[in-house]
C-alpha cells in the first residue's frame, strides 16, 4: 500500500522544529550572504555552491534563502523575500516549479526512508534540468545533504556539474565536505557557514518558541541551531543535568543513579530521535567541556546547575584536561562501535561511566562543607 504523502518524514528536517524552507531569515551567517549577493548582482554567479559547516548552523535555511532570493528576484541585502509572494508560498510548498529538492527518498517496499540518496534522484535531477530548459529562466536543484549521496549518484552530480545547463544554479548542502568526490568540490564555489556564538543563538532560539531554555541549549550545542533543538525536543537538558548530578557523586559515584542514567540509553529510536545517541553526545559533550575547563577554566554559560563547580574539581589542570579529551575519543567511539553491532545500549553506558568514574581526574575528592 502506497504511502500517505502526509506521513512520510522529512530526512532534511530537524524532529520538532520548522522544514528549513518555512525559516524566514538567516541569523549569523553575513559573511556567506554577502559573498553570494554579490557575486549575483556582480554577474559572477558560479553554477553550484556548496555550502559547508558543522551541522545545523543554517546551511539549509542559507540554501532555501539563496534560491528564494533569487526566484522571486528579490532586492534585500539579507537574502529576505516576502513570505505571502506567490513564489515564496510556492516554495513552501513544494510546488515552485523552477526548483527541485534532491533528498533521501521514501521508499514505500520497505515502509521507510532510504539510507541513501540513489543514482535515480540525480537522474530526476536532470529530467528537470532538461524539462525546464524550454521555458527559460532561472532554475535552481537544492542537494541536501549531498554527505547521503552514495557512489553511482555522486558520479552522475558529477555529469552535471562538468556540463551545467544553462541558468542552472546547483546549491549543495554538505556536513562533511572531504568526503564528496574532489572532482566534485572542485568544480563548486564554497560558502563556510560558522557556529553561531551566544547571543545569535538566543535570537534563533527566541524566533523559535524556546527562549526560556535558550542560554543552556545554547551552551550545549556549540553554536549548532539543529543540535539544541534536537537537545530540546528529546528533554537533553533534563538528561544532562541528570549526568551533572551523577558525575556529582564521584569519587563514590552514586550506583543506583548510575544504573538509572544508563537505563535512559535503552528504547528504539523514534520520530522524536534516538535515545542510546542522545546520550552518548551529552556524554561526549561533558567530556569535551570537561577538557576545556583544565586549559581554560570553566566554560560558560553552564550548561546545567553546578556544572561549573563540578568541572572545576574533575578538570583543575591540563594533565586532566589531556585525560578527559583520551576518553572522549575512546570510550564514546567504543561505545557506537559496540551499538553498531546490537550489544546493549544501557550496558553500553554503565560500563563507559564505570570507567570514566575510576579515572584519575574523577577521584578528586569534593571540596568539604564548612
């Protein structure tokens, strides 16, 4: 039975916030605006752009600016259009037809989205290209993420990027660039998209429906919009203050608080996203704030309540920021190795805290109560 349209997910959305398409405007990226602005009202404008950065710092809300911009041929200096204009509901929609989103499809046989972008996509891709050419006018193909293409697709991307169409501009979402084809890169114009610092992220955040959570979220997240809104809509906060509290307990580290905390790990991974990866990456985050507290004291803001007073004790000096930066990259590459492979996830996690617990750092005792 063939799929509801209305049901299936979209691969190039965060669970829980707003398609990237229906973002209004670009927040903290004005060096990549101005680069591509320019170059369209200079005459210089490439043929394909890829747009790079750690993930969710608004490349794809950059990508649906860019070609909102320039199909509705806006004048805006920020790459604003109006969202009530008949191209930008277009868009929204996913009915303007001088673009086209290449992305991880459905596939109805296995009643899933594929783990791939396929060599058929980019060959609806040039369907496109090919079908458009005779009214003329600009079109655009947004790639997202151009990381999920496997190898027939990315040689076929190839094809049309080495022969362009006419008025074609190509935009392509990538999170990790040195993995696409160097013939493919070279034949791209680049825009580095940066994390966004405090209080850009708090606007976003704001814009968003969050803003009571916006300065741990943002802590939390490094400057990435998609991750704190991941964080936010699998409670992460809560989990991390969770961790904080355990961590707390150490040098006797708290078993039964332990083992409840490695329990959150177990549960299949749903629509809102996966618990075992939820914490691991707050694991992982710990771990690295952890290493930045011995080189350069305490991050903040805190992510969490007495998480400054906490680091403090367990990183007091480079030696110890040397140890917790060896375990990050260890004990959590250990960890998805062994969760690749079916072991259980909430085993998986006693034993990395059971190990982080029995680390030099981690014996420190706490300070005593006056």
């Amino acid at each position: 039975m063939k799929t509801d349209p209305a049901d299936i997910p979209e691969p190039d959305r965060v669970p829980g916030a707003p398609h990237p398409r229906h973002t209004a405007r670009v927040i903290g990226q004005d060096h990549a605006i101005a680069e591509f602005t320019d170059a369209a009202r200079g005459g210089r404008l490439h043929h394909a752009w890829m747009l790079t950065g750690p993930r969710g710092v608004g490349k794809a809300t950059l990508a649906w600016a860019m070609a909102r911009w320039m199909l509705a041929d806006s004048q805006s200096d920020d790459l604003t259009s109006d969202p009530d204009a008949p191209t930008s509901r277009r868009i929204a929609a996913l009915s303007e037809p001088r673009l086209q989103l290449i992305r991880r499809p459905w596939d109805d046989k296995a009643g899933r989205l594929s783990a791939q972008i396929t060599v058929d996509e980019i060959r609806r891709l040039l369907s496109f290209f090919h079908m458009s050419s005779a009214e003329g006018g600009r079109r655009i193909a947004i790639i997202d993420a151009a990381d999920d293409m496997n190898t027939a697709a990315a040689n076929a991307l190839l094809k049309v990027l080495e022969e362009p169409p006419k008025d074609a501009l190509i935009l392509i979402v990538t999170h990790q660039p040195a993995r696409l084809l160097p013939t493919i890169r070279s034949r791209c114009r680049s825009l580095r998209l940066s994390p966004l610092n405090p209080d850009q992220m708090g606007r976003v955040l704001s814009d968003l429906g969050i803003a009571d959570e916006a300065e741990p979220l943002a802590a939390l997240s490094d400057g990435s919009v998609g991750e704190a809104l991941r964080l936010a809509g699998q409670d992460g906060l809560a989990r991390f203050q969770q961790l904080i509290d355990l961590f707390g307990t150490l040098p006797r580290m708290d078993r039964m608080a332990a083992a409840k905390f490695a329990d959150g790990a177990a549960g299949r991974a749903g629509a809102d996203g996966d618990p075992f990866d939820l914490t691991i990456t707050l694991l992982d985050r710990f771990l690295t704030r952890a290493a930045r507290a011995g080189l350069m004291g305490p991050p903040l803001p805190q992510a969490a309540n007495g998480e400054g007073a906490l680091l403090a004790r367990l990183s007091p000096d480079d030696r110890a920021a040397r140890i917790w930066a060896d375990a990050q990259a260890r004990l959590s590459a250990r960890a998805r190795a062994g969760r690749a492979v079916n072991l259980d996830p909430a085993a998986l996690v006693m034993d990395m805290v059971t190990e982080l617990a029995h680390l030099p750092p981690a014996q420190s005792a706490p300070p005593a109560k006056s």
